[in-house]
C-alpha cells in the first residue's frame, strides 16, 4: 500500500507540516466561531404577529402587537378605539366561565379599575380595565358564548370596544413585548411555587394539554379568593353590568 | 407514605385516562389522533408493518436485494451505523451539563438523552430486521463470547448503553409516575451513569468504525484508513450536536404547548452555543480525515469518480458546515443553524452510507442497491422510533419541569 | 460528589472483564504458525476438471449433488460456492494451459488467522485447534459479519430462508478427527489435491517449482496472503487469470483489528479518571465565581 520506507518521509513530512499548520489554523477558527459580547437574549415575542393558532400552541406567550396589563386584561389599538379582552393565562386560572358580565355601551371605564367579571359556580370575580373611557361597542356574543373567551381569548373572544382620550398616555401604563413576556414568566413562576407546595404539580403532567382551572386546583373551596390574587381585584368586584 | 397519583384518590381508570388519555376520554382521545401528521405516518405504516412482518415469514431474500456478495446493506447503513451515529447527543449533551457543570444546556438534556435512548433502541430493532437468526441474540451476551471480535464489543457496548440510557432517563418517567423515592434514588445515579456513558459511547462509536478495519479489500482506499475508529468517534460528536440542534428545534415547533415559558429564547441561546461546538468539532474533523488521506497515500484517486466524492464529502458536508456553523455562532444566525445542523445529519449519514454501502465492494462486478422493501422496512422502523418520541414527550416532562418535582439541581 | 461504591465497581468490573477479553490464544496460533497445520496443495497444472471432489463433498457433507454432474456445459458460467455447495470447480481458458484450459477448485481457505473466525461475535466459526475453521450452526447470529470480513468471499448465505444458516467447506474437520483427509482430496484421481501438513506441502510445493523451472509460477498463493492459508495453490498460469484476488496483503485480517480492540481497556481505565478531573475542575470553577460574585454583591 505505499509504505515503503521512502513513500514514508514524503507522506509523514506532509502529515507533520499538516498537523503543525492546524493549530494556529485552529486558534483562529476558534476566533471566528465565537460571538463577540455576551450573548443577547433575542425576544422573538414582537418579532412576528403569531396568528389566533399560535396562541394555542404557545401557551404563555403573549401576542406581540397587544398590551397586557398586570391584571391580566390586554387592549389592542383599532384605529381610534381600543379592544379590550381577557387573557389566556386568566381564562385558564378560572376555568369553567359560565358568562361574563359586561359594562352596557355607554359606561365609563377607568384604567385599572374594576370593568367587567367573570362568573363561575355562582362566585363572580372582577378583572381590572387595562384603559380607561367610554365602551362603545360590546362583545355579546362572546357574554354570552364563554367558548369564545376559552378557545379564542384574543380573537373571537374579545369582549369590549373603548373610546379612550387619554388612549396614548394610558398606553405606556401598560406592557407589551419583551416586558410583558417577563412579567407572564414572573406570574407563571409563581404560579408554579404555589402548585409546588399543594399536589396540583400532578394535574399539570396529565399530557400537556393546557390545564383548565388551575386555580380550582390549588384551592377547590377558595378558587375565587386565589383567581381574584392574581388579577389583581381582591378587595374589588364590578356591580355594573347585565347578566346578557 | 407513598406519593403514587393513586393516592389522590384517582382509581386505575382515572389514571390511565390522566397518563396515557391526555386527560382526554377514550372516544375524545381517539378523535384527537385524526390530524395530517398521524395520516402520513398511517401511510407509511400501513404497507410498513406488513412488509416487516413479510421479511420475517419469508426471509431477507425476499425482501431485500443483499446477495451473497453484498450481504451488507441500507439496513446496517443507516438504521445500525446512521442511527448509532445520531443517537450521540445523549452523552453530548449528559457531558456537557453533568461533567463539565455547562448548567445552560440543562433544557435539553432530557430531550437529548431520550433522542439517545429511542435511537439506540430502535437502532437495535432495526438490527432484528437484519439479523438472520435474531432469537440467537443471548448467544454472545451469555455463554459464547467472541471476545476476538470488534462486533463483540460492538454489541456489548450497545446493550451496556442502552441500560445507561434508560436508567439516565427513569427519572422523567418516574415524575410522569409519581415515584417520588425512586426517582430520588434515580437521579443520585447521574454522574456516575454519565461518566459510563461516555465511556461506553467512545467505545462503540469507534468500533463501529473498527468494523471496517477487516475490510481494505472492500472499502474504497481514500476511505479505509486505521484511523476510522477516531473519525467514527469524532464525527458522531458532531453529529450528536447537529441532531440535537434539529430535534429541538421540531421539538418546540411540534410541541410549543409543552415548553416551559420563556424557553424559546433560551433555546436560541443553546442553539447558538452548540453551533460553535460543532463548528470546532467540525473543524478538527476536518483535518484528521485530511490526515487520512495523506496517511494513505492516494492522491492519484483524487481524480477519480470516487474521489471527485470523496472531496464532495469532506468539502461539502465536513468543512462547509464547519464554517457556516461558525458563521452562525459568530453572527448569532438561529435559523443558519438550524439549517446547517439538518445539512450535517445529512452529511454523518451519508459518511456511514459511504463506508457501508456506496463504495463498499467498490471494484467489485456486482454492487448493490437497496429494494423498495428494504427502504419501505427502514422508513417504518425510522417512524415508529418518532412516533415513540412524540408519544413520550407528550406525556412526560421532558420539554419541560414537573412543577411538583424541584428540578435535580 | 456522588459516585457511590456500587457503581464503582461496575466500572472497575466492566473494565476488567475488557482486559481479559481480546487475548488470542497464542498457544494454538504458535504451533500451527510453526508448520503443523492439516493443509491441501492443489496443484493447477494436475486437475482435468472432474469434478469428483464436488460430488465427494457433496455425499460426505449431505448436500445435493452438484450441478449437471458430468456435463461440459457446466463450465460455461463461472460457480461460486454456495450454500448447497460447498467446493466448485471452475474453467478457465488459457492459451499456455495443455489442452487450453485450466481448471480451479475453490473452497474455504481455511486460514492460519482466519477474518471470519476473529470476526464472529459468537464463535460460530471457530478456528479449532486441529487447523480447520468451523461453523457452529446453534450459535449463530446471521449478522454475516463473517461474509463481509473474508478476503476470499468464502461464507455463503441462506438468504432465501426464514431461518437462515452460513455455509462454507469444513475441511472434513470429523474425518479428519478420525485420521482421515478431507472427502474432495481422498478421491481426486490425479493427485492434484495433496493433503499434508502445511509445511511439508510448502517444501512439496517449492520442490516443484524449482524442478520445472520455466513451467510453474514463482509464487505459492496461500502462503502469505491473508496472513497465510492452508489451501495452498500452485499453478503454470498467473492466479489473477485463474479469478484469484491478487491485492490481498500479508497481513492477516485480525492483526488489522488488534489495535482498536487493545484500546477499549485503556479508554475504559483513562475515561473516568479524566472525566472526574473536568468535573472536580468545572465544580471549582462554579463555586470560585459564585464567591466572585457573592463579595461584588457586598460592596
């Protein structure tokens, strides 16, 4: 096979000259392949528009082009008016929704104060405006189809239109993007050490279909004191209201 | 005290519709398996499972077109050497998160140990296909050891893994349980089984190369070399990293809805670093199979039509991926590298191909090419490997953490 | 840290039992190497193409008869062995050859340091210590890791079977227990397969060539190739227009793999020494920059 003693001195002089060749070959190509600053982490969460399918599939991310407020409402600007909705995360920790009570056309809202409720089993539980105005439009299908809210909560499920004057300022109140990802995280992390310490870990691995009604999980008679801690309206309830 | 979800109260028939139902009942789980997805694999498992069954009624000449000449083929090409070569991201990853303490990798350890133990596997049953007298299977384990053969080593090596593997990979299967002891007493096991593994994973991914030492009458000169055994190992390291990059990034498309939050970010991060793993792994690759060709002294095969090949492989799918791995790490580019680790899993099996079917009996009159039944055979087993995967990680915590089981560390 | 004693062991035992594996039998492979091994000297220029030894293998071995036994017509396609035979004689026309033909038998090699044997997992074929290599029908796999290794394409395959077996020559290793040659040489007519020990039929097989000088071919193919045969050929006609393979090496198939086969204790005794060390390494690491860190959160 051509390893004769003088084949050999030509092919392992190639081989050594190779190898020596290699390391500062290597050095530099280590150079190349390694990224300059400390690596970014990309928010890919207001990179694309995710359409109503991702929603589902991804579970807690929050669409991009919404704003999200602390207690779990989101508001998307129409031109001059403001859809207002329920987020996923929300529906999920209720549940069961059997209606929604909403304001009638007309009522004034106030930003992070009570706007409309969610009624389940009898108990009611209020969820804060994320802006402040007049309603001037009314979801009533979905008032009346809590399907709509379940399965579509920013889609089909929106629940009301506002008129807001104040509407820009009142924006920047509010989160969106990157911020709004890490605050759903800082919700879930919390989320998740409660279920910790109860036995609600075990519901969540019955295949990863998105749990429905985490919060009757962590306290089956009390659900409603724990939904109202986590949409912020604890001492608050809204009045107002049709039961349409 | 035992935590076992029987004790919530939950009797068998509650249980198996939690664990195994998706929380679904019979009649609703079973309408949920109706998607494009599942009518594929129903396409491809439904001439699969009988052609498999064919085989073993009527032997591998009936289905194949191995002959006493080329009695090595597509099954021991790519479901044997392919699969072992891909499966190679479990101990990868186990080394780089338990061993060198890299915590940021620590997402896809699970599912790299599971791609890891179901590739194992089913490279396994892929070998059943292709094993005359598979039943004769304990000879070698229990009484009638070869122990001059590098397929000796070969297949203790494999079985040796495969119980490491399950083992590394019980305590996901023992949260999905409930097990809370057990699975206490599993993870206490993972140092030591990482170390194992890769021990163990040196060694079989090098003697699958060492198989072919035995063969310089049947592999082409530019690709038989004493060095194979270190090319298989180094090579399956970049591979494992190429098909851990791929997997993931199906894994959180296919099953976005079973990630923990915020770990589509991370994943970006992890792609990226494990870019740069592989674009230097690639790179030293490179150049020890350069030293192999000047080891062997062939230059004049270079201008040929299997050496025009040759230089395709080792530009093409060695230093190509090289550099544009490490373009993409430089640049932080997710996409370029996911793209280039699917052109290296392409590339590590087209390598095994090379050795084991494409220029075996290279200068011989009669060469092979594989049967429909054959590929039909290797699709179906290649399917049911995914479809296991798919099976388990929707019911597991593999994508993500059991809330009721603080992670191991 | 939590390497426990029980893992340990299984660590020390896997790398154990690898040491001891792998060791050859040195004390066959010695006194055989040395010239007393059962060998056949088949001499190309004696053989007219009978094809007696076909049939005596075939009655010996319980295989059907050979192919057209008798015809001419069978010498039209070359045969190779196969499993309901396991010796063939082929044609070979050659304008040298008296009467235009050479004729050549070709069975198992049975070779000083046989591929097949080193390559079988489970000792199926067995290099004994009698000199023939065997087939161990019970212990087979029919993973035809034999098939591939063998530089002679010796083993053949039932592939047509459910249950397939290898076939190949045994060399008569029962009759020859008995002190008996082989079936094919005790019935050849013109003593153009000779059966002896392998070194005498060397020293025959020399004492022919220089005798005739100009008739035979200076080479005894067998005697090194693969590490050496015991199937020895001599011949007036060059081999490789005989269809014999001419690029095999010296060396045998199993020297090729003693390297890598050495390296598996060594990865097994080095491995997790180092492994330990980068781990012990990257833990130092953590705990320094989390103490790094610990005393800038001070300031």
């Amino acid at each position: 096979m051509g390893h004769d003693l003088l084949t050999i001195y030509f092919l392992k002089g190639i081989e050594y000259l190779l190898a020596v060749a290699y390391l500062p070959l290597f050095v530099l190509f280590w150079r190349f392949a390694t990224p300059k600053a400390p690596a970014v982490a990309v928010a890919a969460v207001g990179d694309k528009a995710p359409g109503w399918a991702d929603q589902l599939a991804d579970y807690f991310r929050l669409p991009g082009d919404l704003f999200h407020h602390p207690g779990h409402a989101w508001a998307r600007v129409e031109g001059d008016t403001v859809v207002v909705g329920l987020n996923d995360f929300a529906q999920r920790l209720v549940g069961r929704i059997d209606r929604l009570r909403l304001p009638a056309a007309g009522t004034e809202l106030a930003q992070s104060r009570p706007a409309f409720s969610i009624v389940s089993g009898g108990r009611s539980v209020a969820v804060l405006a994320p802006v402040g105005g007049t309603v001037v439009e009314v979801n009533h299908e979905a008032a009346s189809d809590p399907g709509a809210v379940k399965q579509s909560p920013y889609g089909r499920g929106w629940l009301l239109r506002v008129r807001s004057p104040q509407m820009a300022a009142q924006l920047k109140a509010l989160m969106r993007g990157e911020l709004a990802q890490r605050w759903m995280d800082t919700v879930w992390e919390q989320l998740n050490t409660e279920a910790a310490a109860t036995e609600l870990g075990a519901v969540y691995q019955d295949g990863g279909t998105p749990v429905d009604g985490m919060a009757q999980g962590l306290s089956p008679e009390h659900w409603d004191r724990v939904a109202r801690r986590y949409l912020l309206t604890e001492d608050e309830s809204f009045e107002g209201g049709s039961d349409a | 005290m035992t935590d076992t979800t029987f004790d919530r109260g939950l009797g068998p028939r509650e249980w198996v519709i939690e664990k195994v139902f998706l929380g679904m009942p019979l009649g609703a789980y079973l309408r949920s398996l109706v998607t494009p997805g599942n009518l594929l694999v129903a396409l491809i498992l439904i001439p699969g499972i009988p052609a498999v069954v064919y085989r073993f009624v009527y032997g591998i000449g009936a289905v194949s077109n191995l002959t006493q000449a080329n009695p090595w083929g597509l099954w021991i090409g790519l479901d044997v050497m392919s699969g072992v070569a891909l499966a190679a991201g479990g101990f990868t990853i186990a080394t780089l998160v338990h061993v060198l303490g890299l915590r940021d990798y620590q997402p896809i350890v699970r599912p790299a140990i599971l791609t890891g133990f179901l590739g194992y596997l089913f490279v396994v049953i892929g070998l059943m296909a292709d094993l005359g007298r598979p039943w004769n299977l304990p000879v070698p384990m229990v009484y009638s050891f070869g122990t001059g053969s590098v397929m000796f080593e070969v297949g203790w090596c494999v079985a040796l893994y495969l119980t490491v593997l399950a083992l590394e990979f019980s305590p996901a299967v023992l949260e999905w349980l409930g097990l809370r002891k057990m699975r206490e007493w599993a993870l206490k096991l993972t140092l030591a089984l990482t170390v194992l593994g890769l021990c163990l994973s040196t060694l079989h991914q090098s003697s699958l190369g060492a198989l072919f030492l035995m063969m310089p009458h049947r592999v082409h000169p530019l690709w038989y070399s004493g060095f194979v055994p270190i090319f298989f190992f180094v090579s399956a390291i970049a591979a494992g990293i190429a098909m851990v990059i791929v997997e993931s990034a199906l894994s959180h498309r296919a099953f976005g809805s079973r990630v923990a939050p915020g770990s589509h970010e991370r994943l970006d991060r992890i792609t990226l670093g494990l870019a740069r793993a592989g674009a230097l792994v690639l790179f030293a690759y490179f150049f020890l199979r350069l030293q192999g060709l000047v080891d062997s002294g062939r230059f004049d095969l270079l201008n040929t039509g299997y050496g025009y090949w040759f230089l395709f492989e080792l530009l093409g799918f060695v230093l190509v991926p090289a550099i544009l791995f490490g373009l993409a790490s430089r640049q932080r580019r997710v996409v370029l590298a996911r793209w280039v680790a699917g052109w290296t899993v392409i590339g590590i099996v087209v390598n095994r191909l090379n050795l084991s079917v494409i220029t075996f009996n290279w200068n011989s009159p009669e060469r092979y090419v594989p049967s429909a039944m054959e590929v039909l055979i290797s699709v179906t087993i290649i399917t049911l490997g995914v479809m296991t995967f798919r099976w388990i990680v929707n019911r597991m915590p593999v994508l993500r953490d059991d809330p009721a089981f603080p992670p191991a560390h | 840290m939590d390497v426990s004693r029980r893992t340990f062991f299984k660590i020390a035992g896997v790398a154990g039992a690898a040491g001891i594996a792998g060791q050859p039998a040195k004390a066959e492979a010695a006194s055989l190497a040395a010239g007393h091994s059962p060998a056949v000297l088949v001499d190309a220029t004696r053989c007219i193409g009978c094809r007696g030894c076909e049939a005596a293998c075939a009655e010996a071995n319980g295989l059907p008869g050979p192919a057209d036994a008798g015809g001419e017509a069978v010498f039209e396609a070359r045969r190779k062995t196969s499993p309901g035979a396991y010796t063939v004689v082929n044609r070979y026309a050659h304008a040298q050859a008296e009467g235009g033909y050479r004729f050549v038998k070709t069975q198992c090699m049975h070779c000083a340091d046989p591929a097949c044997a080193s390559a079988c997992l489970a000792k199926a074929l067995e290099k004994t210590a009698a000199g023939p290599v065997v087939y161990h029908p019970d212990r087979c796999l029919g993973c035809r890791y034999c098939m591939v290794a063998c530089q002679f394409d010796v083993p053949k395959f039932e592939f047509e079977k459910a249950a397939p077996f290898v076939s190949k020559c045994s060399f008569c290793a029962e009759r020859q227990a008995q002190g008996q040659p082989p079936a094919c040489a005790s019935v050849c007519p013109t003593g153009a397969l000779q059966f002896g020990q392998r070194g005498e039929l060397l020293e025959e097989a020399r004492t022919r060539i220089y005798q005739n000088p100009g008739t035979y071919v200076r080479h005894i193919y067998g005697e090194h190739e693969a590490g050496g045969t015991n199937w020895l050929y001599i011949s007036d006609v060059p081999f490789d227009q005989l269809g014999f393979r001419t690029d095999l090496g010296p060396t045998s198939p199993p020297e090729l793999t003693r390297t890598a086969l050495a390296a598996v204790p060594v990865v097994l005794t080095l491995w997790p020494p180092l492994l330990m060390g980068l781990y012990t390494w990257s833990q130092r690491l953590k705990g320094a920059s989390r103490q790094g860190g610990q005393e800038a959160s001070h300031d």
